[in-house]
C-alpha cells in the first residue's frame, strides 16, 4: 500500500484520511446509444486496515441562473462555434454558473453512490474488488458504473504492479474509448453560484 503517492508533495497516503477528488467525465456519442452525457463525479478515497475505499457520488451540473443541463449548452455550443472557442466559451460558464443535481439512487432521495472496495487476498496473492450500491436498473445507472469500475479496476492494476503511481493516476479514464473527456476540477463558491476549474 505505502506505493501509492498522493498530492503535490508526494507523500504516502495515509491511514484513515479522506482524500478527494473532483471529476467531469462526458461519454462519447455513438450510433449504438447516442448518448453524450457529462457527469460530476464527487469522490473520496480512503486507507484504512490495509484496505482502500473509494466511494463515488454522482450529480448532473446545470446552469444556476437558466438551469440548462450542461449537455445541452455543450451541444449548441460546439454546433456555433469552432472546438477552440466553444471550450473556452464553456471554461468560462463553468466558472461561475452551476449547481449540481443529484441523480438519484433507484426511486431513493439519497444522491447515487457506487463504493468499491480494493483489498489484498493473500490465498490469491493479489487484489480484490468489491462493490456495493449497485443499481443498474437503467443505463444511466449502467453509464455510471462503469466509471466506478473503470476507476477501481485502475487502482487494482496499479496494486498489483511494483510501480509507484500517483492517487490522481486512477482516474484517468481517457483510455476508455466511449469516453469523450475526464477531467480533475476544483469546486469554487465565486460569483453568483458554484464554479468548476479544471485542470
């Protein structure tokens, strides 16, 4: 465990502390689905007892001001203007003029939560995952699962090798070919509502 590195600093990642990470994923469209849904990903990742938690909360950002899925301003966006200006158009909406809506868990009030949990298994002499809050009654809920699957089967791969890795490693999903982008963000209280910057 004491291979994973953490922060700008670099420094192991310690027991019983929550580290978290931001996410903004977008599916990639396709003909099979046409989907092309952005997604916040609000994620806490923990050590604890040689076993290492990552819980996965998922939400739909919309504009505060218009309430207009993020989806949707994307769309006609990139349909007006060239790849360029439109993120930077976009970039600076983000800044300023979102909310985040819960998507809710399977006819539940509660914001939909994925928890994996990675451990070592000495019979086997590797790492094991374990998932829980599992509703896949939708795809939607399948689309979100298989981000928290994506992210934990990373983790274990890395667990599993001898390399060092840094903890952001884990949630890079741009391998994933039906995913468009994932980025890390900073959540900011500017401005008239809630902002995003990503990094």
């Amino acid at each position: 465990m004491n291979r994973i590195v953490v922060g700008i600093d670099n420094e192991p990642i310690k027991e019983n502390k929550n580290y978290y990470i931001n996410l903004l994923v977008k599916k990639r469209e396709n003909n099979n689905n046409g989907r092309g849904a952005t997604y916040s990903i609000a994620c806490i990742v923990s050590l604890s007892n040689g076993k290492i938690k990552i819980i996965c909360r998922y939400y739909k950002v919309y504009s505060f001001t218009n309430n207009i899925p993020l989806d949707y301003i994307n769309n006609i966006l990139t349909k007006k203007f060239p790849l360029g200006v439109s993120d930077n158009i976009l970039n600076s909406y983000l800044n300023d003029d979102v909310y985040f809506k819960s998507i809710q868990e399977c006819e539940n009030s509660n914001t939909l939560k994925i928890e994996s949990i990675i451990h070592f298994c000495e019979k086997e002499k590797s790492n094991k995952i374990h998932h829980t809050n599992i509703c896949l009654k939708s795809i939607l809920f399948k689309d979100v699962y298989q981000f928290s699957s994506n992210i934990s089967k990373k983790l274990k791969k890395y667990l599993d090798s001898d390399d060092f890795f840094h903890i952001n490693d884990i949630f890079n999903l741009h391998d994933d070919d039906d995913i468009e982008y994932c980025n890390i963000h900073k959540i900011i209280n500017e401005g008239i509502a809630w902002g995003i910057i990503l990094s």
